[in-house]
C-alpha cells in the first residue's frame, strides 16, 4: 500500500516512522488541511519530515520521531487506524523513540491501541477531548494520569475508573486494529 520512494538512503528505523506517519496521514479526515498541506513526503532529503506540522524530531536534520504533536488540528476518524502500518512490536510501539503523543481535541473515536502502552519513552499521553472507548492501556514504564483521557465517556480502567463486566466483554470481542 505504501511505497518508500527508492532514493531514500535511510537506516530501518527511519523508514519506520515514514510509513508510520504516511499511514497516519492517510487513515485521517483532515477537514482544516493542516496535515495535506505540511506532510509532503515527495521530499528525499534528511530530515524533511522534521518539518512537518505536529512532528518534533530527535535532530531537525533526521528522519527520526520524537514526539507527535496533534491536538486541536479538527482530525477525524478512528484512534488513527494508520498506526496498523507500523509494524515493529505490533503497531505504534514502532515508534521506540517516541516522547510525546498529544492528540487532544480532536473527533477521534475507537480504542487506544494497547501497545501504546509499551513504549519505554513515553512521557506524555494525551487523548482529551475525543470519542475513544475501551479499556486504557497499561503503561508499564511510565504513569499517565488520568486527565490524560479526560473527556471520552467510553474509557476506562486504570487509572480511570474499572470497566464493567459488559464493557470486557463487549471490548473482548470487538476487533481491535492494532
């Protein structure tokens, strides 16, 4: 589905977070064009997507992510299903070096991916404001609060309230994407 352009003289790693933010880019509604208009990624030199909306990278010239930075741009759509297209450790735990993911404010509905919670790095989750629904993951390596999720009704577990038995079982048996 995606195709990295074959001038692109990167490390694994790099490459990674291209298809990663081309997959994000692509699964979102972005009625106010903040997201078309700043990720071009017909771009080959290193470093370009350091440029891009939202996107902090561990050095301005390379291709590595450190932080995604997304709230109030009035994205829409499921949790951003292009996360499935990360492919180490099963979806966004790809993104290794990842500090900070805010996607506040925006319309985003669905579950927060579990593996979400495997990320050595994260030292900043924010989800407020949205529709997501489900079981928050288990951050094993750092403590989000709870007002990380404020404002989605349909989350829950630590460090949110428990979920109901009809929630694990409705949850157990919905199809989780990543």
């Amino acid at each position: 589905m995606f195709s990295l352009l074959a001038t692109f003289t990167v490390t694994s790693a790099t490459e990674t977070d291209l298809s990663c933010l081309k997959s994000i880019r692509d699964s979102m509604i972005d009625p106010n064009n903040y997201l078309s208009t700043t990720w071009n990624f017909n771009n080959n030199t290193e470093g370009f997507i350091c440029r891009f909306r939202g996107v902090d990278c561990w050095h301005p010239d390379e291709n590595r992510v450190l932080n995604l930075r997304l709230s109030d741009l009035g994205l829409k759509g499921q949790f951003p299903l292009g996360l499935e297209n990360c492919t180490s450790l099963s979806g966004i735990a790809n993104l290794s070096f990842l500090n900070d993911l805010k996607l506040d404010n925006n319309n985003l509905a669905g579950h927060i991916p579990p593996q979400i919670g495997q990320l050595d790095r994260m030292k900043v989750f924010t989800v407020t404001s949205n529709r997501l629904s489900g079981p928050v993951p288990v951050f094993t390596h750092n403590n989000i609060p709870a007002d990380s999720f404020a404002n989605n009704t349909g989350l829950c577990g630590k460090p949110l309230d428990s979920c109901s038995i009809h929630q694990m079982k409705f949850f157990t048996h919905s199809k989780v994407v990543l």
